[in-house]
C-alpha cells in the first residue's frame, strides 16, 4: 500500500523513556561527592583511553562522550573519572526498571538506559502529568540526580525524537497533527536511525534537510536504506505503527579494544581465548550448538565526526566445523584462527573480536555421514568424543555456578585490563547474571581513575 494513502496516523499511544548520561549519573547517584561535578566514565584504567559517558556538568563545559582523557582534561583540568563498573548498572537497571512499573508496563526494554511504554488512551490523555510522575517516582526511590527525559508520540520512532529533543531532564509530546512542523528544526544525523552512512544516502539522493526527508514516498525511503528499514523508518516518522518482527538470535560473540600494550600477538590470543570461552558460556545457557567461528581484528584508524575513532584495517578468518557448543572445539578453531592471523595480520590490533554463529539447536542438526572419515576415527568414538567435552563443559559452567566465576576453566585464566570481558553493556544487549565473571562490586565502591 502506498504510505501516502494510509489514513489517519496513531494517537498518542507510545512513551519513550531516555535517562541521561546514565553510566555518570549512575556514579554520581552511588557517590554523592561527585554530584554537581564534571565526571568521566572510562572503560579501563588508562591515560590512553576515551569516555565512555560524561555527565551534564562536564557536557555543559564542553566535553563530549568519547573525548580522551587527555582532551577532556585540557578542557576541564579538575575533571574526575571513574572506571566503569557494568554489573553495578545492570543492577541498578533492574531496580529502575522495576519501579517504573509502579507507574506504567513496560512493554520493550531497548537498551540499559531506554525503555518503551505502551500506552492506553486513558494514560496518554495524562501526558506530562504522568511523565512527572515517572520522574518523581524515580527520584524519590534512587536520587535527584539520576534523570530522564521522556517523549509521547504516537510510534516509538517519533517518542524517542521527543525524549532526545529536550535533554537533560526533558519532556516533549509529539501530536501527528503538529507533523512536520514540529520536527522542521531538526538536523538529519539528529534523528535515530540515521547514521552516517544513511546521512550520506540521503544527501546524495538530494536530501538535505527534514523538510525532504518528510516528502519521501514510502518506496524511496526503502530505496535509500536499500532495504525495508527505510519503509518502516517513514512509517514511523509519519505516525503509523509498524510492529517489528521477533529477532531470532543468530550469533554469540564479544569484542574489546585493547590498551596499548595489549597490541602483541600473545596478549591478542589471551584476549580472543577469554572472549571465545564467554561466548560459549552464552551458547550453552541457550541451549544450541554453533558450527561457525569468526575471529576479527581491527586497527589503524581516522576520527570521525563524533571524534570517535574509525578503524579503516580490518582482518576477518571464519572456521567451520561440526555443530558443537564445548570450550575445547571452540579454542581448537580459535587456534587456527590465531595461527592465520600471524601470517595474514600486517598491523597492530587495536581491537579484537570472536564471534559463534551458523548456530543450530538438536532439532536442525543432521549428522555428517563423513565426519568420522575425516578425523579418523569410528562414528561411535566421535560420538563419545564430543559428549565427552560436551559434559566437562557443562560440569565447569555448573562448578563455576556453584563455587564462583574463577572456580576453574580449561586453559588459563588470563586477567584482561578493564576486566567484564564478555559482560560489557552494549546498546541492545544487557548482560544477564552469569555473565559477570569477577567478584561481585559493591554499588558505592567506586573506581576511581588512578592516572
């Protein structure tokens, strides 16, 4: 159906929920000595590393998300920066997620810091009056300082615009009668789900401005993002709900950039190991096996326009192998991988990732009639083989369970600077309890930055 014909466009009936700089606002509600003070959160212990979050008070004196030690400290040279502490957050998401259920469902969790609300006709006539009481009910539960900022709109796409309209601590309901007008403001790369590249696209199809984006036809915008995201973005842009289909989980997988001296080819390996053995971990609390492991490693680089750094050298190594989900297949790849790279590899890594996908449960998997062939050895005793690795890695996910995260593990256990290997927030991905793999971190230890 052409999106122009569509008819009347939703009511409001969508909340967006965006807390700010929530990594330092989080530090800042546990360590009340650093509220009202410029704060950094950084992922490791190290001059050479960047912000992950800053708070509103460092923001307002010009620091960025993503700005290097260095730079921030050249703007605000009394800047403090903590070390980021993810279990502590997943917690703390917990709690909030819990107490604004006191005020409204929460229908979709988006990410650590962003929910979805659905709401009834009864509750959208509420508008600000029930944003102020999400917005009491979380201050008077946590602390003043841990804020939000909230948009209403009739489709999520057009409630989250209105949260990021007004940050910090904002509020913005979007009716579908104020459309385009309302938005006419806004620059394209501040919309959600317009990246760099899809700016680029745009632009090049004389896009300029969201005056031209609005008059796009359905099938241009799908043209443009050359694929049916663009369809449901205009959708979403005009007014009209357009459900996402359930995803279906196709991979299991880390990355972590890595310090400066964690560039040589040994500490590589010592990296990729404890990021294949997460990733496993993962693999089996879900129940499927993988039969594809890809190991990635990133380097050089170029800073984009979010001072971000753009790494343009990339080596990519896929192994295939049988359907398995035991550490000791896992790592047997890996090596090869490893063992690749130090032939192929021409420059040092500033990132490293291992991912298991081409994933099956028992139901899809078809034996090979030709395995036994290939390894040499009977289809009975590789059978027995596989059940044999497959039950000492289930009994060590049980130990480690039972008796702790470092209870034991096959191959050493290498300690990584910034620890959380393979339970690092990432946006769409909140690590379950099992992930964390250190000791538990009290919520008010904060890890002051010792350099």
């Amino acid at each position: 159906m052409n999106g122009h014909s569509r008819g009347q466009a939703s009511g409001i009936e969508r909340l967006y929920l965006d807390f700010d700089s929530f990594f330092a606002t989080a530090e800042q509600h546990f360590n009340p000595a650093l509220r009202g003070k410029p704060v950094g959160v950084v992922p490791l212990d190290s001059p050479h590393t960047r912000c992950i979050a800053v708070s509103r008070e460092a923001k307002a004196l010009g620091v960025k998300s993503g700005a290097t030690i260095v730079k921030a400290r050249e703007l605000v040279p009394d800047m403090i920066f903590v070390v980021a502490r993810h279990d502590v957050y997943v917690r703390l998401h917990n709690r909030i997620i819990d107490v604004i259920e006191t005020c409204l469902p929460v229908a979709n969790v988006r990410s650590i810091d962003e929910v979805v609300c659905h709401l009834l006709p009864c509750e959208a006539q509420e508008g600000i009056v029930l944003a102020d009481r999400i917005k009491r009910a979380l201050a008077s539960s946590f602390s003043p300082v841990l804020t939000c900022s909230i948009g209403m709109a009739p489709t999520e796409l057009l409630a989250k615009i209105g949260a990021e309209m007004n940050k910090p601590d904002g509020f913005a309901l979007i009716n579908a009668s104020e459309l385009p007008s309302k938005l006419a403001h806004l620059p394209l790369d501040d919309l959600p789900g317009i990246s760099t590249g899809i700016e680029t696209r745009l632009k090049a199809a004389g896009v300029e401005g969201f005056a031209a984006l609005w008059e796009l036809a359905p099938k241009q915008a799908r043209g443009i993002w050359g694929n049916v995201e663009g369809e449901r973005f205009w959708n979403g842009l005009h007014g009209y709900h357009v459900e996402r289909p359930e995803t279906k989980k196709r991979m299991f997988g880390h990355s972590r950039m890595l310090p400066v001296d964690w560039r040589s080819p040994d500490k590589v390996r010592m990296c990729a190991r404890q990021l294949a053995i997460s990733a496993a971990r993962r693999l089996r609390r879900a129940d499927v096996r993988a039969t594809k492991l890809t190991l990635g490693l990133r380097g050089g680089g170029y800073r984009g326009k979010t001072s971000s750094r753009k790494d343009d050298q990339r080596w990519e190594w896929e192994g295939s192998f049988q359907p398995a989900r035991d550490d000791r297949t896992f790592l047997s790849v890996l090596s090869d991988g490893l063992h690749r790279s130090l032939q192929e590899v021409n420059f040092k890594p500033r990132s490293v990732s291992v991912m298991l996908h081409g994933l099956a449960g028992d139901g899809d998997i078809t034996q090979d009639l030709f395995a036994a062939q290939i390894d040499g050895a009977h289809p009975s005793a590789s059978k027995q083989r596989q059940d044999h690795w497959e039950g000492i890695s289930d009994l060590m996910d049980q130990l480690r369970s039972e008796h702790g995260p470092k209870a034991l593990s096959l191959g050493p256990i290498d300690e990584v600077p910034g620890g959380y290997l393979g339970a690092k927030i990432a946006f769409g991905r909140i690590p379950d309890a099992e992930d964390f793999s250190g000791e538990t971190v009290a919520d008010e230890a904060t890890h002051f930055c010792t350099v």
